[in-house]
C-alpha cells in the first residue's frame, strides 16, 4: 500500500559501547529504503496519471551549465503549433529558467528545491496539478543540475533524458554511470564547440555506449540548431507510437 509520509527524520542517536556503528549504519539504511519506496510509490501514481491522460512526461537530467533549458526552448518552437506543451523546472534557487521557458508562451512551474539536489515524484505529483495538464500533452521536466542524486528518484516518466556536453570531458559516462544506465536517450549539446575544444565526439559516444548500449544518442547544438530536428521528429514519433 502506498503511504505518502516524506516526513522521515534523518537525525537517528544511539549510544551503545558495541556495534553502534553497525547498528546506525543499518538505520541509515532503513531510512534511504523507506524514502525511496516512498518516492516510488508516488511515481507509479504519477505514470497512471500521465497514461490516463495520454501526457508523454520526460525528465531530462545533466550537470549543470549542460544547456538544457536553451534544448527545451528551442525544442519547444518548433513543437508548440502541433503539441500542446508544459514545463516543470527544477532549480534550488531562482525562477530564471521558468521565466525563460515561459516566454515561448507556454505553461511554465518553478519548483525551488533550496538545498535539495533533486526533485522527487511528491514535487511533480503537486506541480502537474496547479498546472492542469491538457490531454494528449507533452510535459518537460527540467530536473536539477546534477549526475548523482536524480539518478535514483523516479519521478512516473516515460523516458529519461540525460545530457551531456561536449565542453565537460568525454569521460563523463564514466565517471557517473548510473545516471546513464537509467535513461534511455542520450543528448550531446554544444557540439558547434568541439573544434575549438579537446574533445572527442567519437570518443564520448563510445564511453556513453559502454555504460549503457542500448541509449539513444542525438547530436545536437541547441544554440545553431543543429540536429534539432532530429531530436523534435524522435519527440514527434515516440508520442505517437
């Protein structure tokens, strides 16, 4: 049964002369498994919803500075006539990028996480309702900049984006695996850097198929637009299907 307690207390003392550390370890534990149940739990509710309504949601997840809201700026423009669209930002601080996104005229919801490095299935189970989603929509959702924490929250997603620029190394599939091992598409922006760069597109993708073979990579410069239609005619088909 699904409990919606996100109210776990992270402060747990125990004072024992043997095996406390063991003890507090096992403690730790509990709680991540219990918060991420949870999480889960929430997610699954999340997914039914999106089926119900036939709404294709996509986290999309990077590093910060990756270039994700000029992707989704750009991804919007050339989607918007055809798609109805909504955007769910996650940042810790500032509306800068719902203030962007909202200017391509579409529903735009900033969610503040302070100091939290992701956002959580709870997060989006609230935003989705102030936003009153339209059937048959496409919802982004713009997770917080970072490799690590995201990777393990289920947000009730389709697909999982991740990106990866072609300014921070080719061996940044390496150094964070996880991240992508769980998603299914792949986007490497900037690529309009790489001459002035010592960067290896070939290399990167290489790395990106020896964590996970099975993603599906775009190359793209969302600032030029290259590739960009490639991306939108995958977005386009995907929805479909």
């Amino acid at each position: 049964m699904c409990t919606e307690d996100n109210n776990h207390s992270h402060h747990h003392h125990h004072h024992h002369d043997d095996g406390s550390h063991d003890h507090t370890h096992e403690k730790v534990i509990e709680i991540k498994k219990d918060i991420l149940s949870s999480n889960q739990c929430l997610a699954e509710r999340n997914r039914g919803y999106f089926d119900a309504k036939n709404i294709f949601a996509i986290n999309i997840v990077s590093s910060p500075g990756s270039g994700k809201t000029t992707i989704l700026e750009q991804t919007i423009e050339r989607l918007k006539r055809i798609i109805p669209i909504a955007v769910i930002e996650g940042d810790q601080q500032t509306s800068n990028d719902a203030d962007r996104i909202s200017k391509t005229g579409v529903p735009a919801i900033q969610i503040n996480t302070q100091n939290g490095c992701h956002l959580e299935a709870s997060m989006i189970q609230n935003a989705v309702k102030e936003l009153g989603l339209k059937d048959s929509s496409l919802l982004f959702i713009e997770n917080v900049g970072n490799l690590v924490c995201p990777a393990v929250f289920d947000l009730g997603e389709e697909i999982r984006v991740v990106v990866v620029s072609v300014t921070e190394g080719d061996d940044k599939p390496l150094k964070y695996p996880y991240m992508f091992q769980s998603a299914q598409v792949c986007i490497i922006n900037k690529i309009d850097l790489a001459p002035y760069l010592k960067s290896d597109i070939t290399l990167l993708k290489e790395n990106i198929l020896k964590v996970n073979h099975h993603l599906r990579i775009f190359e793209i410069s969302a600032e030029d637009g290259t590739g960009m239609d490639k991306w939108c005619d995958y977005l386009k088909t995907y929805r479909s299907e």
